[in-house]
C-alpha cells in the first residue's frame, strides 16, 4: 500500500474523501453564510417598512395640507357673500388659556381686530369654554379688548360662556362691554394657584442623592426635591397674593356696580350662571342662539377665529411634551385656572 504524502487528501477508490474536520468546517461556514443571508433579509424588510411608513407619513401630511387649503379657499371665497348680511361675530376662547396652546392672547386678539373691522357686523361676542390658564395670556387679551372698545365704540364686544368660563377666562370676560351665560355653565374662580409636589422625604427613602447647583440662595425653592423654608414659603404666596388683587381689580374695573357679592366672589368659588347673575359676575343667562336674536332679530353668525394650520397643530401637540421630557414643564407655574378641568 503506497503512503499518501502529508497534506494530500484521503482517497478512496481514487476519489477524494472528507473528512470529519473537514466536513465540520465545510458546515460552520455554510451555517454562517446562511447567518449572513437572513440577516440581509431582515435588514431589508426593516428598511422597507420605513419606507412605507415614510411614504404613508408623507402621502397623510400632503393630504391634510391640501384639505387645509381647499377648507381656507372655501372659508375666503364664502366670506363675501357671508359680509353682505348682517351677523355676530364670534371669536372662539376655547381650552386652556397658553402661549402653547390654541388660545393664545395673539390668535384671540388677531380675531377680535379682524371681527371689528369686517363690514355688517353687529357685535362681537368671545365664545368662552374655558377653565382659564395663564395670567400673562389673560391679561394681554384683557388690554386689548379695552383698547378695541374705545377704538369702536359703537360695535359691542360681549362674551357669552358655554360650558366653562372660570379663572383667567372670567379675567378676559370681565372686560368685555356684557356677560352672558348658560344658566348650567360655571362661572368665576376669581383667585390665583400655584401646584406642584414635594418628593424631599421619599428621595431621602430611596436613598438618592439630589445634586442641584445654583447661584443664588432661593434659585431652586420650587424644586420638588428640596425642603421650603417658612420665608420661601411666605415669599411664594406674598406673590400670588400680588396677582390676585391684580384679578380682583381687573373684576372691579370691569364690572363696577354691577358686582353685588360680598368679598367671597374672589375667593376661587366658582358658581352656575344662573347663581353668577344674582352675584353681579354676569348680566345675563341665555343660549347663543338666543343672543343673537336678541341682537339682530335672527341667529346669524360668522367666526372670525383664525385657524391653524396643520403644522401649527402638530407644534402645538409636540412641543409642550417634548419641553416637559428636557425638564421644562410648568407645573409649578402661577396660574389663572380651574383645577380639576
């Protein structure tokens, strides 16, 4: 038998032969290709599913865009033939009272100027459904709507609240030459909060450390991991206490002799419309429709809210959230508002 030199392959009736190393190496690298392969696969069904889904994303935002366009073009060419009659306008404060929200002091006051200014108008009535919200927001439209009242005199601006007109919204109300209601919707709230939680004690069981560094003793007093002093404390609410009267006197301004409640009209007590009119909060309760044939004899009206765009609602939605999860939310902010709507 002739010896087979070292490295050459087994023969066996003059073929080659495999052997066990041989086969088992022959086998991982088939297993691994086949690895390869389905991971290839994977892969591209991964990125074909993004790209569907960008697809759709794209083809859903291009048809919204376009139902905004056609709706605005619509809204534009009806708008003439709707000036030609004699209508109340309204101007929607509807949802909290926030720079980021849909009621914002600019969009409501845009509206307001746009409804004074249109022709066959024959008053101006603010929608209110509101819990209320900022004061800065409040305020602001409060001013404006003393501004535009001397400005136009001889076109009312009313309001008339829905479900809800409390807190900040009852401030913008105030202002404004009437105040009708729903004889079931609440009224007032006329007071200022500031919310939020302390964690110091549970931190402490936990057993984590808080690391806060200020310049400035009282720059985190409101930080929920730290204890308040007394004087913090009495500093907070001498603040609050500030933009309460600040309330309060834009009531009195408002309403004058007309309020008739003692005191405890401005104590955060909120009231149905038909308790708010024997308080003096409001002159009268009634249904839109009702109003509006109280004004013009019919119930004609136009809304003069200006409308956001797709891509203002989308900010609107995100940006708050994307705020509170980098550590931005307002929690602790001082607030015109009804808590528990």
């Amino acid at each position: 038998m002739q010896d087979t030199p070292p490295g050459s392959p087994t023969m066996e009736n003059g073929q080659p032969v495999m052997t066990d190393h041989e086969g088992s190496l022959r086998e991982k690298q088939w297993q691994t290709f086949d690895n390869w392969m389905n991971e290839s696969l994977k892969e591209q069904r991964r990125s074909r599913r993004w790209k569907i889904f960008f697809r759709f994303a794209f083809f859903a935002f291009l048809m919204l865009s376009l139902a905004n366009t056609a709706y605005f073009f619509h809204f534009a060419s009806s708008g003439d033939s709707e000036d030609e009659i004699r209508h109340v306008a309204l101007v929607d404060v509807k949802g909290v009272i926030d720079a980021n929200e849909e009621a914002t002091a600019s969009r409501i006051n845009s509206g307001l100027r746009d409804a004074l200014e249109a022709e066959n108008v024959a008053a101006v009535v603010l929608r209110i459904n509101s819990p209320g919200g900022s004061p800065v927001q409040s305020q602001a439209v409060y001013e404006e709507i003393r501004y535009l009242t001397s400005q136009y005199p001889d076109t009312p601006i009313l309001s008339w609240v829905e479900d809800v007109g409390a807190s900040g919204a009852y401030y913008i109300a105030a202002a404004t030459d009437r105040i009708y209601a729903a004889p079931a919707s609440l009224v007032g709230s006329i007071g200022v909060i500031s919310s939020g939680f302390g964690f110091n004690d549970a931190i402490d069981r936990v057993g984590v450390e808080r690391r806060t560094f200020t310049a400035g003793r009282n720059k985190a007093f409101l930080d929920p991991f730290s204890e308040v002093t007394d004087e913090q404390r009495e500093f907070w609410e001498s603040v609050l206490g500030n933009t309460h009267d600040q309330f309060i006197q834009a009531v009195r301004d408002g309403r004058g002799d007309r309020l008739k409640g003692s005191e405890e009209v401005f104590s955060g007590l909120v009231w149905t419309g038909e308790q708010a009119k024997a308080l003096g909060l409001i002159d009268d309760v009634m249904t839109l429709e009702q109003l509006s044939r109280e004004l013009i004899g019919e119930v004609q009206f136009r809304n003069y809210t200006p409308r956001l765009s797709a891509l203002e609602r989308l900010t609107q939605r995100i940006g708050p959230s994307i705020g509170a999860m980098l550590g931005f939310d307002m929690t602790q902010g001082v607030r015109y508002q009804l808590q528990g709507m």
